[in-house]
C-alpha cells in the first residue's frame, strides 16, 4: 500500500496531479487545498497517500498533509459518504473548519459543500459530533475562534484569511495559502505580509 509519494509533479490539475517517481507517473485525485499548496509543473512534490481498493480498479488520494488525509478517511466512516464527496468536503473546508461546523452542528455551513444535501449534513453532524476530539485537527477547538488561529497559533491567521476570502477566495484555499505563509514568514509577522504573501502563492 502507498502512504507517501515524492518526485516531479508533470501534470497538475484542479482535482488531479500526476507525480513523476521513478520513470512511473502516479495519478492521484486530491482536493482543491492540496492543489493550491502543491509547487508548480518540473517542481519536486510530497505527498501522503490513500490506496483505495475497489473491485474494479485501484484509486490513488493525494493531500498536502496528514491532517487532510485522516479528515478525508473520517468522513467516510459517515453512511452515505465516498471519496468524491470526502474530497470535495475538504476542497471547501480545511479539516478544522470542517470539524468545527460538525461540532457546532452548523448543517448550513456544511450544505454549501458541493454535493451535500441537508440530509447529508444532518448525518455528517449525527454520526461525528463529539467523536472528533480524538484527531489533532479537531482536538483544539473553541467556541468564536476561527480555524486558522487554532490550527497555527498565529495571532493574525484568521485576518489574513478572512481577507484573502474577501478577495473571493474559497476559505480552503486561503487557509493553506496563509498556512503556507506563516511558515515562510515566521510566528511574528504582519497580517499586511501574510496576505501580501498568500497572494503571491500558487
């Protein structure tokens, strides 16, 4: 089974990458937030890996980090619930924000995803709620702090993706972009820099 996958990304598509390992290319289905923090074309890349055995073929889930990887396996523990859904759940959600509409029972926030109904949402909530504190992702969580700030510390995190959201970014999307951000900046630096430098990232 694959868990980790390094080499030279030679495709890279909303939803679909194609890693370069050994003269083999490995396809791999992976969310938007995954597209957004991977380097461009001819750039080296690392991967953690779902196998998905099916009957008829062996499918390949490619995420930036283990958080999403872990998120993408508990929401299909929920009836109902497969890797196309999983993955467009963490295209629109970081695993903290997801895990926090979940445990704050927010269905509406949850039925923006595409592809979850109330029903759907109603489930996500019934069958995860109180269940999530187990995983890193989810275990920190307060009332009215937003995901960011919970998930790096930074105290200017949630500024910098409300305001990349503000520019029409989705929130997934803003989040890795100002995770990647902090990372390159450090614990100290200015909301003006965080958004400045998650703009500049691809």
């Amino acid at each position: 089974m694959i868990e980790r996958i390094r080499g030279e990304i030679i495709e890279k598509n909303p939803g679909h990458v194609v890693v370069l390992v050994g003269g083999v290319g490995y396809g791999l289905d992976i969310p938007l937030s995954t597209h957004e923090a991977l380097p461009r074309v001819g750039e080296q890349a690392e991967l953690f890996v779902h196998t998905h055995v099916r009957e008829e073929a062996l499918a390949l889930f490619g995420f930036a980090t283990s958080d999403e990887r872990e998120a993408f396996l508990v929401l299909q523990t929920v009836s109902g619930i497969g890797p196309a859904l999983a993955l467009a759940a963490l295209s629109d959600l970081a695993p903290t924000a997801l895990a926090q509409a979940i445990e704050s029972g927010d269905t509406q926030r949850l039925t923006r995803i595409k592809g979850v109904g109330k029903k759907t949402a109603e489930r996500l909530v019934l069958e995860l709620r109180g269940k999530l504190k187990a995983y890193s992702w989810a275990s920190g969580l307060v009332a009215g702090k937003r995901p960011m700030v919970l998930l790096t510390g930074h105290p200017h995190a949630g500024d910098a993706v409300r305001a990349l959201v503000g520019l029409g970014m989705k929130e997934a999307q803003a989040e890795t972009r100002i995770a990647a951000a902090i990372q390159a900046l450090g614990p100290d630096s200015a909301v003006e820099d965080l958004i400045k430098e998650g703009l500049k990232r691809r």
